[in-house]
DNA sequence: CTGAAAGCGCTAACAC
DNA sequence: GTGTTAGCGCTTTCAG
C-alpha cells in the first residue's frame, strides 16, 4: 500500500536520498538522468523516489541552472482579429504537444499594449523563459528582436514581413497551395478565374495571390485586374467582394478566396444572386477550416497543416534553446510546411 | 544616457542593495512592496533597481515562498471538440488578463491521455501552480478533485455534471438565456417552436432545453417531444436535425438551436427546402459566435459573455489561492453571468 | 525602521 | 562511481 503524501511536507532530494541509502549528488544524478551511475545506486533512488512520490523542484533546479523550463507562445495582436481564426487554436495545440513532450510548460502570452510589450520584455529578460514563439504578429513589431537580443530564441509563424528581418519562421506554403487552387479552377473548366486577397499587411495574403498567378500562367489563363478583388479574410469581406464581382459586365466563372471565411462569404453572395455552385461558378478556399466542411456544398479547399505548424514551431525552437551556437549561426533554419488541395463539392 | 544592459550578468538584490546604500533586506522590502521602510530607502532603492533595470528572480523567490507565481490553465477534452467552438480562445483570453494584471502567468496545459494526466498532477503536486481553472470537462473528471486534495485551488467552467461535486464554477446563465429565446419565438409569431439540443452529455445543452421550456411555457405554448430533436453542437448536427424537423406533417415555424452553430446548420437546411426565413421560419441561436453575424440574414442569438467568464474564473481562483481559509469554506462562492438576447434577422 | 544571518532544494565542480 | 562542498538569489526571522 502506498504511503498517503497528500498534506506531508513534500520530499526532498535530500529526503529520496537518505531512503535509498546514498549521497543528495547520486540521487540528483539519477533522477536528472545522468549516465556515470551504477545500476544499483540508480534503482534505489528511483524506487525511493517512487515511494515518496518525489517531484523536483522547478524552482531550486532553476535557481542555478539558470534555465526555467518553459517556453513562451506569444500572441501579438492589436485587435482581436486573431481570435476569429481558426489558425491559433491549432498552432496552440501543435506547441504544446511538442513543449509537452519535452518536459517543458507552455506559458501562454497576450500581447496587446505597451504595457504588455515592457512586461513581457522583463519577463523574458529575467530569464523565465527558455525561448519564444510568436503568433499572428502585425507588420514588422519590434518584440521578436527585442527579445533575442535579450538572449531568448524565438521563432515566427509565418514568413516575416520585411525581407531583411532574418528570423527563424515556420510557414505553409502559402505560394504553393496557391498555385494548386489555381490548377484546380482551370482544369475543372474555369476560364474566367477571380480571386479575393486577404489583407495587404498579412504576407500569407501576398503570397496566395503570388501562387494563384503563377498557377494561372502555367496553365496559359489570364488574370485580370478587374478580376482581382480585395477582401480582409472575414466572411463579410468575402461577400461584399463578391457582390463586385458579379458586377461586371463579365462575370467570372471561378472564384479563389484567399482563405476559408472568405469563401463562405462568396458562397453566399453567390446564392443570394442565384448563380449555382459549382454550376456557374467554381468556388476554392484555403486552409480548410472546420468550416470548410460545413458548407452545402462542400467547400473545396488548400489544407494547411496547422497543427504541424505549431509542431515545428515549437520543435525549431526547442533546438534554438538546446544549442545556443545554432542560433546564432548563419543559417537561419526555417521550415515551409506543403500545402494539398481537398477537394469537396464546389469544384 | 542608460547603461546597456544587454548581455551581462543580471542584476540582482544584492546589486541594487549596494548602488542603493542599503542592506539586502532592505532593497528586498522595497521590491516586494512591503510598508515599513523609510521614505528615502525606498526612493533610492527604486533607482538603483531602475538602472540596473532588476528584475527579480522569481525560482529563487519561489524556492523561498513556495509559491510558483504561475496559474494553469487546463483544457481536457478527450477528442478535439472543444477547439471547434468559439468559446475557449474567448476564455482563454479573458482568463490570461485577468492572471496578467494579477503579475501572474498563464500556464496552458492540455490534457488529452492519461500521461497528460498524471504530468499535470505531478506538476501541480510539485507546486508549480498556485491555482488551475478547468475548461470543458467531460462528463464527470476526476482531475479537479486530485489537484484540490493537493492543495491547489480550483475553479471550472460550465456548472459541474455532478451535483454532488462541490467545486467553485463560473458559468453563463444558460437556463435564462434559453427562456429569452423562447419569448422572442413566441413574441415574433411562432407558434410551434421547436429545438435542437446539445449532446446530453453536456450540463450547458440540458440547462438550455430546461430554460426553453420554461421559457415557451410562461407564454403559454406546448412544446411536443416531438419538436425537440438531439444535435451534439456541430453545423452538421444542426442541418441533420432540421431536415428530420421538416420531414413531419406539421412543420415547425420556429426553431432554437442551443448553439449558434447548429443554427447554422439549421439555416442551411431550411434555405434548401426552400423555406423562408424568419418569413415562414424563425430561427434562434446561443452564443453570439462570429459566426452569428456572418449569416444572411444575421442570425438572432443569446449572447453570453465569454470573455468576462474567462475573467471571473481568474478572478475567482486567484481570490481562493490568496486566502486558501475561502478555499476550504463552506461556501462555494460560484459565479453565473447573465445572457441576453441579440437580435439580427433571423426572427 | 534596518541589518545580519540562515536557509529554501538543487546542481556542479572537485576530490576521492 | 560516489560523496563533499559551495553556492544560485531571494525572503524571513531575529536583534538592534
């Protein structure tokens, strides 16, 4: 039967030591794994850890290791435009899967004013982070650099907005998926293709249009300007760009939205207009969202592997933290995860 | 002009002691923000700390004081469902200013296996929360009580399965809510108002089928076991339901979804049985999700307050963590926030 | 009101 | 391989 150890004062190395017979140095080895330690000594510690349901301290180990055990994700965001996304839910997951299995704990950080900027500078100064990941970041925000130079590792969702800002990045292919929506339009029969863009300030919104025109061209299919409409990735934005859309003297028999809500919005403007999908228009998304599924039809779409994303956030900057050299080195190892085309009802 | 701080060792109490003239202890009292320390100390502590830019140590504060400084935040959900709703980013932002502004950090911890579970005990057991808040809890969990008989406060979102479970919860006013929305059903013209449940293993959805209920019956009207028809909170669910609604001989002309995606899903399914809506129609939501007002024509809903709720849960835990004689009280100082209604197209 | 001193529990040299 | 020892930076009695 086990010993109860509920409201006891709760044991010590000190304490494991003395039940398994041998120095605090010893137990400590063992029980932060390392190798120099004979089998005996090891399965004492560890059945007398065992019994007295020993748990390190954090804090004590912190104190002179001078590491806290913890990762940062980061949540920047002005508005709360990230909140309607269902990006950072995913992202969220993958990290602290990944931060998880390394035995580390996520802490998660809100960044929304200048308060909360100087606060998480201290913070991450005062060395109670090992590293950091940043999400849905705005244009080209200082804190990122602020805090590397602080000597934490940090890593970004998403390609940086400024080409010179040399961070590591993880990313979906964003140009990739693009061109995909685009071969898609066109070899279902689409010959009059238009797209909806997302923001002019998200580069993931830049780099889907990229793709999409590169797409196009492959397959010998203009893209004009009036065919190119600017939407802000909510659903709203996707109707209202819609409605232009059906407009003009022309109407496009294919429509790329940059993003999932986007497309549900030019789905409804669609029906509302009686143009039948895939019928008369062709409608693709991207990311495929929960949303994506819900749709009558179906909403054909550019998948992202969110979840992974947040996995190899977390996973890069893990090893950022592991080995200093490396991220200080010329290399700057960031990962582009692919993107594929699924392919429901309105294609 | 400041002396660059950047890469040296930090400074510590110790440090600012000496620039400051004064003892440790002193400095100490001064940036723990004790009382009885002489004007003049204190402003020169505060200077020195200033220049240095200090920043205190919190490992070498915890291992002291025992406590972490830190509040988990616990997601445990078996499958992913909770990352589908609105509800948890709105939480999680909520709870995260509240354990902000408190000078606390939030610990997100997701609990999804029973190695999840057994970390999280462990980690909570070597004190390295001072409280935990627990969103979407399946059924009946015994993770909360484990936590609490280790001496670390709890409090839940979403009243407890389990009456007999005497935990601290903040939850919306689901029961009103629903009434509210019976009334406007009933109030705009319908007169055979039908619902769409939630899974029955979910206290929200019951409370939300019992304060319908109330609702229709305060104004008088039946409410057959045949117009309540179970969903399990997805647009499909919703979009199924409605269809069974229509296949019956005297159609519905009103229906409540208990939340805003089944409502969705409802919507889907009347527009493409061609039925009006609200004209032959109405139709209901819960929660006020973006969603809500993305719909043609906006979807009238029962707005609850996510935010505040993620709020009051930090509040509410922080408040039990820092007086833990409440925490043992008789009292269960549980809080449930008022919904209303908000009305768009839909009725 | 202030200072001196004693640890909190752990790791990391350094001997043996 | 293992034990001894010296702190990590902070809070907290306890004297003064």
């Amino acid at each position: 039967m086990v010993t109860k150890q509920v409201r006891d004062a709760p044991a010590t190395l000190e304490s494991v030591a003395a039940l398994a017979g041998v120095s605090r140095a010893t137990a400590g080895r063992v029980l932060s794994g390392a190798t120099n330690v004979s089998e005996g000594a090891r399965t004492s510690v560890l059945d007398a850890a065992r019994q007295l349901s020993y748990v390190t301290n954090q804090a004590a180990r912190s104190l002179v290791t001078r590491r806290s055990g913890s990762v940062a994700f980061v949540v920047a965001e002005a508005e709360d435009r990230a909140f309607g996304d269902p990006f950072f839910p995913g992202l969220l997951r993958g990290a602290h899967a990944e931060v998880s299995a390394a035995g580390k704990q996520l802490v998660f950080v809100m960044v929304t004013d200048e308060q909360d900027r100087r606060q998480l500078e201290r913070f991450a100064a005062g060395g109670h982070v090992d590293a950091a990941v940043f999400v849905s970041l705005h244009g080209d925000d200082p804190l990122p650099r602020t805090l590397r130079d602080a000597g934490v590792p940090v890593v970004l969702s998403g390609r940086p907005y400024r080409a010179g800002t040399r961070f590591p990045f993880v990313d979906a292919d964003n140009e990739g998926g693009a061109a995909l929506a685009a071969h898609e339009l066109v070899d279902r029969g689409s010959r009059r293709p238009a797209t909806v863009t997302g923001p002019a300030d998200m580069i993931a919104g830049e780099d889907r249009l990229a793709g999409f025109r590169r797409g196009l061209q492959e397959r010998g299919v203009a893209l004009p300007p009036s065919r190119v409409v600017a939407g802000d990735f909510t659903i709203q934005s996707g109707y209202a760009a819609t409605e232009r859309l059906l407009r003009q003297r022309y109407r496009p028999d294919g429509v790329f939205a940059a993003n999932d809500q986007m497309a549900v919005g030019a789905m409804q403007a669609l029906r509302e207009h009686g143009v039948s999908v895939p019928g008369e228009v062709r409608v693709v998304g991207f990311d495929d969202a929960p949303l994506a599924a819900a749709t009558h039809p179906g909403l054909t779409t550019v998948r992202q592997p969110v979840e992974q994303l947040g996995r190899e956030m977390a996973q890069l900057v893990l090893e950022l933290a592991a080995d200093p050299a490396a991220a200080r080195g010329r290399r700057v190892p960031s990962r582009v995860l692919p993107t594929e085309l699924v392919r429901r009802g309105t294609t």
